[in-house]
C-alpha cells in the first residue's frame, strides 16, 4: 500500500526540490507524492511530465491573478483549504503563501495526520520586520508568533535551509530536536570549468527577486563614481517592491551602464547567469535568519564570483567564507563596494580564483545527496 506525501505550496519553488524528489521517489515503491501548486506566470512549472506515480496538481487560477505574488498567495489561501481534506499519510507545508501553515497544522491536527512544516522564510517576522515600531502591528505579530509556534511545536519536523535559521527558530523555542538542517540546492548542473569568465566588458548582475529585504541602496550610493568608468555594466534580472528605487536610478544614466531585465526563464538561467562577471547578493541588517536567498546555488554551479552585501555571521556570507568564492561587504558601505568592482574590474587572476572557487563550493553541495536527505526525513 503506498504511502501518500502531500506537498503544499503556492508556486512550484524556485529550488528544483519537486523534480529531484520526484526522480528520488522511483526508487521507493511504497512512495506516492502529490504536489499541489497553482498555475502561475510568477514561476513556471518544473513538472510538467514525467512525474511517473506521482502526481502535480496545478491548481487553476485566473489570468488576472497570475503575474502578482501576492494576490496569488491570497488565492491559495482558500482554494488549497480544500486539498487539506483529501487522502494523505503525511503533510508537508512550505511557507509559501506566509501562513497557510497555520491553518494546514491545524486541519492535520483534526484528520490525526502528521505534518512537516518547511520554513523557506521566517513569518511573521520578515512581514513586521519594518512595522516594529507600530503598537497594533506588535500586538498582531504577537498573535500570528504564538500560532505558528504552537504549529511548529506539534510538527512530525521543522525543515529549515539554514544555520541562521536554525538559531532562530531555538530562540523562538522550537525545540532542537524538532529541527532538520537542509540547505537549497542548484537547479542547474554545475559547470566542468569556468568559460568566458574573463570579457572585455566587465558586468555585474543582481539576478532574483528585488525585495523589501534587500538592500540596494548600497548598491545605488555606488553609481555616480562608477558611472565614470569604461567598459562597466550593472544588470538586473527580476522583480519586487525595491525594483522601483533601481528604475529611478537608472534613468541617470544610460543603458550601457544600467540594464533591467524581467525574470528569465529556467531553461535560459544558466546562460544569464553565465553572461555575467560577478554576481550580487543583498540583505539587510536583520534579515539574516529570515530568509536564505537561495539564488547563491545556481550562481555558484555556473562558476560565477558573489558580492554579498550583508551581515557578516549570514548564511551567504558563512559560504563566501568557506570556500573564498566572493565579497562581504558590510551594509552600507557603498564606498568598499566601489572600490572592489574597481578592484575586480582590473584584477583578473583574483577574479578567476574566486570563480574556481565557486565552482568546487557548487560541487559541495550535493545535488545528488539533498534529495535523498530530504526523503529520509519524509519518511523516518
């Protein structure tokens, strides 16, 4: 008799985890996993075919609703309450939409089925991270904190994708037991060696979602002195509230020295990702522990160099560290950040070091060994 996993989510995540998991499951006869995910422009699905027993339900959504992340998280919301209610052995609730773990834990609970709660980003948290001050908004993150500790708490598992995350979930008093340490992975394979890391023209992408939590108003301090230099080119790939603060930016200058570029699709990632030199990646004073930008991944399976701009004790920052594939730059610091691009603009041996870096940092992280961890968490 199989075993039936249900998967919760808005959106088929940005990590490959549905795919590898699915690859991983054939092995195990027993093993039934269903995915429940909404038809979205937001992301496309990775799980189209050749999912054998297992199973992707795409969930319809109107036109309308597909291209905003929030609106689409309000869908869910109600029309994934309706999956909770059918057959399942064990449940599985990504944080995406932000609570509908609250309300999954609870229907479990009621259906006697144990569920795991997998935390991509820490809510409430992130949501009233900048609404600290407001009296009424504590008082509501004090409500919205003591449920999903209550959830996290009367969980089968907690999944989380980071140290930071880990500590922070102990500090929230989840205890320790409860909590799986599993880091993201690469969607795409790592690369053999590194090419056409070393081009004439020198440019610096910022690939991923353009939040509230990232901080780019370092990144901006750094333009009117870099703006006078040849042959440099920022690109941003992506969306988001801050996406605004670069638009009105880049209209001090002219295409040659700022691009902007709407999220590519999965099949052209590895050659975004691979036009550029050096990558950046952004999080506020704060942030670290909430969320683990899980781009890093893909930008190290293609060989590519991280500027991160951020808490040095982070989750991005303990990678750079350990492999020497990049930058830190503390927040803020817009004048250390112009002084490196100019430094790595001008030093290709330094930049092709931390390139081979990266390359063998990808190799660490397994895309092999992470599905099959995650299974025996599944089924343990």
């Amino acid at each position: 008799m199989n075993k039936i996993i249900s998967f919760f989510n808005t959106y088929t995540p940005v990590v490959p985890l549905y795919k590898d998991l699915c690859k991983e499951s054939h092995l195990n006869k027993q093993l039934k996993l269903n995915f429940y995910s909404l038809s979205s422009d937001f992301r496309g699905s990775l799980l189209e075919k050749n999912l054998g027993k297992n199973s992707l339900n795409n969930i319809w959504s109107p036109k309308i609703f597909r291209k905003k992340k929030i609106i689409l998280s309000i869908y869910y919301f109600f029309i994934g309450f309706f999956y909770l209610f059918k057959k399942s052995d064990l449940n599985v609730f990504l944080t995406q939409p932000p609570f509908f773990y609250l309300v999954g834990s609870y229907i479990s609970n009621l259906k006697k089925t144990p569920y795991i709660i997998h935390v991509m980003d820490v809510y409430p948290d992130i949501i009233f991270k900048k609404k600290s001050n407001n009296f009424f908004y504590r008082i509501f993150y004090q409500i919205l904190n003591y449920l999903a500790l209550k959830s996290y708490r009367a969980s089968k598992k907690v999944i989380v994708i980071g140290h930071c995350m880990h500590n922070v979930l102990l500090e929230k008093g989840v205890p320790n037991e409860k909590i799986s340490l599993l880091t993201n992975w690469a969607s795409i394979k790592t690369k053999t060696k590194n090419s056409n890391i070393l081009k004439k023209k020198f440019k610096v992408m910022y690939s991923g979602n353009i939040g509230y939590a990232h901080d780019v108003e370092t990144i901006i301090k750094s333009f009117p002195k870099l703006s006078n230099f040849k042959n440099l080119n920022f690109t941003f790939v992506g969306e988001g509230r801050s996406k605004k603060m670069i638009e009105h930016a880049s209209s001090c200058y002219d295409n040659n020295f700022i691009t902007l570029s709407d999220f590519k699709e999965d099949r052209k990632l590895s050659q975004s990702l691979s036009s550029a030199n050096i990558h950046l990646i952004s999080l506020k004073e704060g942030y670290e522990g909430l969320l683990v930008p899980s781009k890093v991944y893909n930008i190290l399976a293609c060989g590519r160099p991280v500027i991160f701009i951020g808490n040095k004790n982070s989750e991005i920052a303990r990678l750079i560290n350990d492999f020497d594939c990049g930058i830190i730059i503390n927040n803020g610091d817009s004048e250390y950040f112009t002084n490196i691009i100019q430094d790595l603009s001008e030093n290709s041996s330094k930049l092709l070091k931390m390139s081979n870096n990266a390359l063998k940092a990808s190799r660490s992280i397994s895309m092999e060994v992470l599905p099959k961890k995650y299974l025996r968490i599944l089924t343990e």
